[in-house]
C-alpha cells in the first residue's frame, strides 16, 4: 500500500485524474471501477476539465459503478446509477450505456449480483478501482463485518452511515436501509485501487483502514492485501497516521518514472 499525503483535496483530485489520464491514453478501452459519495467529485470535474481542455478522450472506456441504493424509483436523482450519469459520463464522451451500477431496483437481486460479476468478468476485469471511505470504514458498500472475500450482494447499512449519507436525501430517514455492493473480495480483483480520503472527519478510518489490522471491523483494511493499492490523503485526514513522516519521505524520493 502507498500513501501519498497531500497539502489539499484539490492535489488529491489532481494526482488521481493523473492515474486516470496515463490508464486511458495507454489503454483507451479500459475498464474503470467508479465510486459516489463526495470525495470523488473533484476527480470527475477534473476529468471532465481535461476532457474539455486536452481533448482527453474516453469513447472506448466501459465503467462499473461500486455499489447502488436498494429500492430508490429508477431516475430518482440520488440513486448512484443517476449520480454517475450527472458526474461522470454526462461531461464526457463516454457512451452512457458503457457505464453499468449494480441493480437495486431488480426484482430478483441475487441475480441481478450475479450478472453483475459477470459483466465485469465479461469485460476483462476493472483496470482502476476508484473509492472513497466511509466514516466507519467502509469501501463500496461493504459494512463493518464484510467478508474480506465478499462478492456483490446486497447488505444492510450501518445508522452511522445512513446518518453520513442523510445530507443527499430530504431527511435521515429517506436514506435506503439495503444496498446492493460489489464485495471486497471483487474490489481486490481490480489492476490498481485508488482510495481517496479528505477531511478531518475521515482521519480515524484512514489510521484503521493504513494502520489497523486487517479485520472485516474496518473493511476498508483489506485494501492491506491488495498488491497495488494507492492511498491519497490530505493533512486532516492523514493526522492519526504514525508513520506519516515516512510516508512523505518515500513519496518525496519517489523515482521520477515510477506512477502511483
Ligand atoms: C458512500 C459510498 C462510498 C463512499 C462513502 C464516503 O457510503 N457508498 O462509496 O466512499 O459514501 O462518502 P464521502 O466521500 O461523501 O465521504
């Protein structure tokens, strides 16, 4: 795992367009796995800055979307299917039928997970996995308790986290109780995982997810096994580290042709 600490969020959103930038100019068709939640916004207006102002073409990327509201009406403007169209694929040249989130409105949706396994597969895995974290820890959607080899399936959400999310909603309880979630074990699949964390509020999971134990009490600790995982923090939200001195240091005498 590499941690790069960073002065602020707006470096964080930059240096991971960057990765997005080298992925698609290398391999146009890439598969990228896409996140919700707020921390990555920035990286979307930035890609869509650079697809505007550079010409930063992405016609041939397919997307996965990390996890879904069970139950939301389709269309409903916080269902994260329509939160990725709103962000991501409308300011770009994507083809918005290129870009799946799981099914929360399917009447079967163990099968709806299934297939959603499937396409991924299909499409020859996720090159860039990108996420955020909750304030308990979780990646995707994948709560405290997760199987760290877990698949997409539905889960149940913490009141931590339907109270973190309420702030999208016209009110705490217009927050979805079930979600459907790709699993950690299908998040370790993808080629590079990118997670961002901003703010004081998220230093307490970034110390446990960096430098806790692995354990299904802080999911996003698996991210410890990942053979690729880059961790993208600003100061508040790297203040618990204890290794942060060190963390600047290796990311300062980073050889200069080694990307994250
Ligand atoms: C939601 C999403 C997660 C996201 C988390 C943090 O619960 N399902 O993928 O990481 O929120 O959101 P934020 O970035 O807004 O703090």
């Amino acid at each position: 795992m590499e941690v790069v600490i960073l002065p602020d969020a707006h470096a964080v959103a930059v240096l991971a367009a960057d990765a997005f930038e080298a992925l698609v100019r290398a391999k146009p068709a890439a598969v990228l796995g896409l996140a919700t939640g707020s921390s990555p916004l920035p990286v979307y207006e930035e890609l869509a800055r650079r697809h505007r102002s550079q010409g930063l073409s992405f016609a041939r990327v397919r997307g996965f979307g990390l996890d879904e509201y069970v139950g939301l009406v389709p269309g409903h403007p916080q269902s994260y299917a329509q939160v990725l169209q709103h962000e991501f694929a409308g300011r770009l040249d994507i083809d918005p039928a290129n870009v799946r989130v799981p099914d929360g409105t399917a009447a079967d949706l163990p099968a709806a997970c299934r297939d959603y396994e499937e396409a991924i597969r299909a499409c020859g895995g996720v090159d860039l996995q990108l996420l955020g974290v909750g304030t308990d820890g979780h990646i995707g959607f994948n709560e405290p308790g997760s199987s760290l080899l877990s698949r997409t399936r539905v889960k149940t959400l913490t009141e931590q986290t339907r109270r973190d999310n309420a702030r999208f909603f016209d009110g705490p309880d217009e927050v979805p109780r079930h979600v459907v979630t790709q699993g950690l074990g299908t998040i370790l699949e993808a080629r590079h995982a990118v997670l961002l964390a901003t703010g004081a509020r998220k230093a307490e999971a970034v110390k446990a997810l960096v430098e806790g134990p692995l354990a299904a009490f802080c999911p996003g600790s698996v991210l410890q096994l990942h053979p690729h995982a880059s961790v993208l923090l600003d100061e508040p939200a790297a203040a618990g580290l204890a290794l942060a001195d060190y963390y600047r240091q290796t990311y300062a005498d980073k050889p200069a042709w080694q990307r994250l």
